[in-house]
C-alpha cells in the first residue's frame, strides 16, 4: 500500500496546502496522474468550491484532480489513479462514504496499490476506526470503522495544553480514556505540519517537530506517552 497521511491542511498562517505540497509531489512523484478527491468532509456540501481550492493549491503539480460528487462518484473512484481525501468533519466524510456505497470501493483500491492521500478528516480514515477523531458528530456514520490502512489510530491537529480555570480534559486525557476502553489499539498524536507515510510495509514519521505515540499501560491501565522523533521509522507498528 501507498498511504500519505497528513495531520492538517495548513500550518501556522501558511497559505492552504502549502506545507503539504512538497510531501505530496514527492509521494506522487513526477509523471502526472489522474486524482479522485473526495470532499465529502464538507458540512456545507458546497463539493465544487472545495475542489477548486484544492485544485488552486497543487497547481504547480502535473496531475489532474477530478472531483468526487454523489453525482459521479463510484465512476470517478473507479478511474482513478490516486485517491485524495480532504479534511473537515469527519463523521460527515464517513457517513457520506458509506452512504455513497463507496467503503469497499476505496479499501479495494488501495489495498491493490492506488495510493492515498488524506489530511485532516481524511487522515483519520486511514486509521482502524475515527474513534480518536477531534470533530463534533453531527451525523451518525453507519459504523465508526474506517479504512485500516494503518493497524493503529490517528488523532491529527494534535496538541495537548492545559489552560488554567478550564475543566474539560485535555487531549492527552483523552487519548487516555480511548486507550482505557480500546487497550491494545496503539494511537499516534499528529502535531498539524506532520505526516505519516506508508510505502508497501515501510511507514515512517515526516515533519520537523515530535508527534507522539500513545500506547496502554500495564496490564491496559492508563497510557504511555512516548516522543516520536522526525524522519523516525515507524514501521514495527505495521505488524
């Protein structure tokens, strides 16, 4: 499999897709291919504004991007050479997903080799299921398992802060209480301007900051919090 999973779609006050450009031309590489980007993600289902800014933002790359609507949609997956899966929210992507009999369609695809790129929501469907996701679920999916092109959970736009007078949980806390009913399942914390990539079974860690990965404790108490350094190999996490 081929699978880039970028955390998020900007950093910082970067223009959009700006940081990810140069992670997804060298992922895609030089001979131009024809994109299927799904947009689902979108809540206000405006499908062809999002496409044009994606299109805008990887302009200077040779592929052509088709742009995925109920309209078309398992025709355009179908022709595809690569599968691109933009953010938003991601109860919406998956609903729409499954809803647009499209689930196996995609798993199929990438498990034969088409190479996928997600950020964001579409990051999170890279995982085993959206169950670390940071969005509000403001539709119900018909299941919360997602692609499992990665054995492991994602949680992009990762950052864990305490905020003094404030009494909700932290992320860290919790990615704890995910790994307190789900103990085994390993979660990487992405920090936005990072990514995943996977070439066949060899995954390593892109960015120029540490993400984290979040594993059970003892006996599946609690959660171990461990740094995941840049360029680091990943790949023992596939098996």
């Amino acid at each position: 499999m081929q699978v880039l999973a970028l955390s998020s779609s900007r950093v910082g006050g970067g223009a959009y897709l700006s940081a990810a450009l140069p992670m997804i031309g060298n992922f895609l590489g030089p001979a131009a291919k024809r994109v299927a980007f799904i947009p689902f993600a979108a809540a206000d289902n405006d499908y062809d504004r999002y496409g044009t800014n994606v299109r805008e933002a990887l302009a200077s790359l040779p592929h052509t991007i088709d742009v995925v609507t109920p309209e078309n949609a398992r025709s355009t997956v179908v022709d595809c050479e690569v599968l691109m899966v933009g953010g938003g929210n991601t109860f919406k992507l998956l609903h729409d997903i499954y809803s647009q009999d499209l689930f196996l369609l995609i798993q199929q695809k990438v498990t034969g080799g088409t190479p996928y790129i997600g950020w964001s929501a579409g990051s999170n469907l890279a995982g085993k299921t959206i169950g670390t996701t940071n969005d509000m679920p403001i539709i119900q999916p018909q299941s919360f398992t997602a692609f499992a092109f990665l054995p492991f959970q994602i949680n992009p736009h990762y950052h864990n802060a305490t905020i003094e007078g404030f009494h909700g949980e932290t992320r860290d806390q919790r990615l704890e209480e995910f790994l307190l009913l789900n103990p085994g399942v390993p979660v990487i914390g992405l920090p936005e301007g990072t990514a995943l990539q996977l070439q066949d079974e060899n995954l390593q860690y892109r960015g120029s900051q540490n993400a984290y990965l979040f594993q059970s404790g003892q006996d599946g108490g609690g959660a171990v919090k461990t740094a995941i350094a840049p360029d680091a190999d990943l790949s023992y996490l596939m098996v």
